[in-house]
C-alpha cells in the first residue's frame, strides 16, 4: 500500500475520465478560470495532467486572463538536480491549495552565482520566496571516518554554505528562503553502526539536518523536510540512481506529485491558507459501528478489537491536533442525545464533549452543518476539513462546499488516521505559544457566548467581562506570532497584506514606522494576541495604515475602537496630523468592507477592482472608550 498511497496521493479524489475536456473548458462556464483549474487541481494528477494544468496557469498569466481567486506567488528554484519535470507539479498542486504559482528556475546547478550576484535573474526578479532544492550531492561532506574532529568540520563547512545561501538571497532579493533537509542515501558502509561513527555519510546528515532545523526555526525562514518525506515511502524507493545517472533527477519520478504537494502546503501555509478545524463524522469514523441500532454496547471502541483500535487511532490523532491548537467540532446524522451517549458513557472513549468546540448532531445535510459549524466559530468556511467514511457525504460536501477540505479514506479504518496526517490539511510553518491555546481559547468564547444571553444588554455584557487591553510595540518576543497573525488572517484583515519575519523585523526596528500588537484579557481566560497594527509614513504628518488585522475570536468587543484610539495617541504623540486607511478587497475579508465607515474615517476615493481609500484626522473626534482598562507594558531590553 505505501507504493501507491503516498505516490498517487490518494487522500484525493481520482481525477475525472474527461480531465482533459474538462481542462480545455475551464473559464468557460459560471464559475471563472480561477475556480475551474482549482477544482480539477483538488484531484489526484500524474505527471501529464499536473502539466496540462500548469500549462494553463502559464498562458493565462501570459494572455493576462484573471486566476482569481487564487493567489499569486512568485517562487524561485535553485537547485543542483534537473527541475524541469518538478516545475508544472509545483504550479499544478500550488493550484490545488489556492496558489497561482508562477515559478523562477535558474540554469542547472547554479545556485551560488544566482545567490550571490545581485544582478541574477533570481534576485532580480524579486520573488515571494526562494526554494533551495539541494540535497547532499552538493555538499562537502568529506572527513576522515571515525575522526570527529574532521567530521565536525565537515558538517561546520557545509552549514556555512547552506546558510550563505539565505543571508545572500535575503540582503538581495528580500525573499525568505524554503530550506530542504537532507535525505540519506539508502547504502550504508558500516551497516547499523552508520549513524554513530563519525564522518560516514549518514552520521554527517543527520547532524547537519538537527543544526539546519534549528538555525531556520532560529532565523524565521521556512523548512521543506524532504527527508522525513525520503524515509516516509523509504529511502531505496526515493533514490533512483539510473535517473541521476541519465539525467541528475534528485529523486524518482514517482514521487514528483508528492514532493510537488509538500512544497504546494509550505507555500499556501505561508499565506494563511491551511485548516484549523477537524469536523468528525462519528458512525464508522469516531467510533466502529452504529450508535443509534448498535446502542453503547455495541460499537467497536475497545482495546485488542482490530476494529475497535482502529477507531481509537482516529480518537487519538483528533486528540493531538487539538493540542497543536486544531479546534474539533462534531456534524453526525443522528439524534443529539443519541450521539452525545458515547462522549458521556462510554469507558473507552478518549473523546470527551468538553473537547468538542461545536457539537451538530441533526438530520441536516453535512453542507448546512459545516456551514453553521464555521459561523459559529466565526471562521471562513475554508477553515475547516471533514473526516467522514461515507464517499456519498463525502462527494456531496465537494460539491457544495469546494472549500472544505475532504480527505479520501481507504476501505479500511485501521488507516484512517494516517490518510488525515498524510492529507497535511493542517500544514504549519511555525508555532507560537497561542497555537497551543487556541482549543481553550474556543472553550472560553463558549462561556462568554452563554454569558451574554444572560446579560440585558450588549454594554453590560462587554462590562462584566472585565476586559484588560495591552498595547505595545512589536518586538522579539511577539515577532513569531506576529507574523504568523499577518500571513493567516483572512477575514478581518483591511489589505491581507503578508509579511516575512525579516520583514517584520525590519518594521520592528524602523523608526519612522509605527507598529502595534494587542493582547485582550477577561475574566474567563486570556485571548492571547489579536491584533496587529502597522502605520508608514506617507506624505507630510501623514501616515497610512499599511496592516490592520484582528481575530475574529474578539468580535463585537469594541476593541477596533480602542485600538484606533491607541493609535491616534502616538499620531499625536509624534506630530502626525492626519491617518489614511485603505481596504483591499481579497475575496475573503467582506467582513470588514465598512471597517473605516463605522470608525468615521471619510472616504477618499474607490478604484475599479473595488479598493476604498479613506482619511481621518487625527486632531477630530475620538472613538468611543470600550469598557475595558488598558495596559501599556515598559519595553523589555533584548
């Protein structure tokens, strides 16, 4: 099964009989190109489908035609293998995660003189980000065998080389960098004993692969673990001597789509695109059997039943995610109180309701729960991903809510969990201390929810919350949630503008820039971060509004008005007389359309693709104070 599985990608759907007819007509009927190659990129494609598509992709941006509503990138690929065949999959499979990719490939093996050169086609051609496809072949790994002296010097000089890379490219382009790890070749020379002694081939890998992943987490740069992705289908099945041999094909060609995939998942993560809810069916996925015939009794959730611990695989995978931050919600055609039974009674369940954000258990179609599910949450509907064994479900929510990601499952339960992990709807560049939050987070906004029912008014709600407001300046502490806030928020985001951690460093420090992030505290639990603020210079006294972004979590909370509160203070405070706002519509932030409307900024001006351009002046009208105390700590010394 591991051949096919990961190779094919079969957590997708197959590919429809007429894929090429159907590729040929795209943009040609209700919905636009855009929606079209998505959908049909949504399948399983082999290498002359996925190149097909990318054709496509190709001549549109050429012709000038609209992708909408993918979102383009630029990505530039240095590399000491042939890329040619690799190319079409990434702008394939970037079509599938809401990427209009275009790709930037140098000449082969030239990954130096591109880094270095300020005047390379790479550096000139300002990308979104670099991928550095290189593997072991262009590293010096020679040291003397058991030697570790040498070997440390070895694995010391091929570090510095990898990591001149990225400072090269960052000081001339100002794109941030993909990193790959090393995959190991599969032919040891002391057998077993390869991983300890030092200089042999395996052992300098894996050290370089520990000091890589560090020095990238440490840097804010992004990281493609192409050698967890090696040993995952094996590393005798990753390497193809003969095709590096013919033709420098840094691995077997079977496994383009996948690794094609896993770059596609880094790149839309980059730019918010990734779930951050696991909705669970539960008959025959939570757990084996029917509860409303079988009763508690009878379904398969015990230890020692195949069946039965298959399912707790599920419980338990559903369970890690939740820890990493991922919120579980529940849609099951059945009666409430019936599916509740399991989550209450059972001794084996490791699922208990308080784990569970949303619980929908009705005769609805899973279309309309998924629907009321992401309203509930107050989080678009491409936020979420439904793991259910029924193909029939299954087919009708891709029907009906193309956004939702819907991973394929195999006839057998006992890989269930496995096809979710391998399916990455959960994709993460980085991780911050509120990811691990976020499940309470929800909890919390549940308490709040039954408390404002029982409140007379929304003012003597948002009072008894007894809110905390802390507002400073971007820093190092808060840069790794920063900036994942910028390049995930989608709906209440005025210019879904995003921003690399460099580059939100380079904000931090400019002093003629005003940055702000904003934490919200109450009497059920801290919010953690929920907004980002960034102002530049525009003209005399005059500064715009570059990023303002918020979690919808605090919605209808006043904070919008404290926030602008706070920053018509340090406008005052630094002599700027006048703030100019602008709303860049995305397709997915409607949400916040009349965002400087209802906050009395006047409207300057619309342009055609429905950009609104506003003014307020610093010296007018201040909002009104929300029932909150604000907090403004002394800046820490780093």
């Amino acid at each position: 099964m591991v051949d096919t599985f990961y190779s094919n990608l079969e957590w997708l759907p197959r590919a429809p009989e007429d894929f090429h007819l159907q590729l040929a007509k795209a943009g040609g009927g209700e919905q636009g190109l855009g929606d079209d190659l998505r959908s049909l990129a949504r399948c399983s494609l082999d290498l002359n489908q996925a190149t097909s598509l990318a054709k496509v992709v190709v001549d549109a941006r050429a012709e000038g035609r609209p992708l909408v509503p993918l979102e383009p990138f630029r990505l530039a690929v240095l590399s000491n293998a042939t890329s040619d065949l690799i190319v079409p999959a990434l702008i394939a499979s970037a079509a599938r995660h809401g990427i209009a990719l275009q790709v930037l490939r140098a000449g082969y093996d030239q990954v130096m003189q591109e880094a270095l050169n300020p005047d390379s086609s790479t550096n000139r051609s300002r990308p979104d980000a670099v991928l550095l496809a290189i593997d072991h072949r262009a590293l010096p790994l020679d040291a003397r065998l058991g030697d570790a002296d040498s070997a440390a010097g070895a694995v010391k000089k091929a570090l510095d080389y990898l990591l001149s890379l990225r400072t090269a490219i960052r000081n001339n382009s100002g794109a941030f960098c993909i990193f790959q790890t090393l995959a190991p070749m599969p032919e040891p020379l002391f057998g077993s004993l390869d991983r300890a002694v030092p200089g042999t081939h395996r052992n300098a890998l894996d050290r370089i692969n520990l000091e890589l992943t560090a020095a990238v987490r440490d840097a804010g740069e992004t990281l493609l673990d192409c050698a967890g992705l090696a040993e995952t289908v094996g590393l005798a099945n990753w390497h193809d001597p003969r095709l590096w041999n013919l033709g420098k094909m840094p691995f077997a060609c079977d496994f383009i789509p996948l690794y094609a995939e896993h770059v596609a998942r880094i790149i839309a993560a980059t730019r918010g695109k990734t779930g951050k809810v696991l909705v669970l069916d539960l008959d025959n996925t939570v757990w084996g059997g029917v509860i409303g015939d079988d009763g508690l009794e009878g379904i398969k959730l015990a230890q020692g039943d195949p069946s039965g611990e298959a399912h707790l695989a599920v419980q338990r995978m559903a369970l890690d995610l939740r820890r990493r931050g991922i919120l579980l919600a529940v849609s099951s055609k059945n009666f409430d109180a019936v599916a509740r039974e399991p989550f209450l009674k059972h001794p084996e369940m490791l699922l208990r309701l308080e784990h569970i954000a949303v619980f929908r258990a009705n005769w609805d179609d899973k279309a309309n729960n998924l629907r009321a599910i992401a309203a509930e949450l107050s989080l678009g509907i491409d936020s979420l991903v439904l793991l259910d064994d029924n193909p029939v479900e299954r087919g009708l929510v891709r029907a009906l809510l193309p956004e939702v990601g819907v991973p394929e499952l195999p006839d057998d339960p006992a890989f269930y969990a496995r096809a979710l992990a391998a399916a990455g709807y959960f994709e993460s560049v980085s991780l911050a201390a509120e990811d691990l939050k976020r499940a309470e987070f929800y909890r919390e906004n549940a308490q709040r929810s039954r408390l404002e029912s029982q409140c007379a008014s929304v003012d003597a709600y948002l009072a008894s919350l007894e809110m905390r407001i802390t507002f400073q300046p971007f820093d190092q502490t808060g840069r790794a949630r920063i900036v994942q806030l910028i390049n995930k928020s989608n709906q209440y985001n005025l210019t879904t503008r995003r921003y690399t951690d460099p580059e939100v460093a380079a904000a931090e420090l400019d002093e003629n820039t005003f940055t702000l992030q904003v934490r919200l505290a109450d009497i059920f639990g801290d919010n953690g971060m929920i907004s980002a603020v960034i102002c530049r210079p525009a003209g005399e006294k005059t500064w715009e509004i570059d990023t303002w972004l918020m979690s919808c979590r605090v919605l209808g909370r006043k904070v919008e008005q404290m926030v602008l509160r706070e920053i018509l203070s340090n406008a005052r405070a630094r002599g700027i007389t006048r703030l100019v706002g602008v709303f860049l519509p995305s397709g997915r932030n409607t949400l916040v359309v009349d965002h400087y409307q209802k906050l009395g900024f006047t409207k300057l001006g619309e342009e055609a693709a429905g950009a609104t351009h506003w003014e307020l002046l610093v010296e007018g009208p201040e909002p009104e104070k929300a029932p909150m105390t604000v907090h403004r700590p002394e800046p820490q010394e780093e």
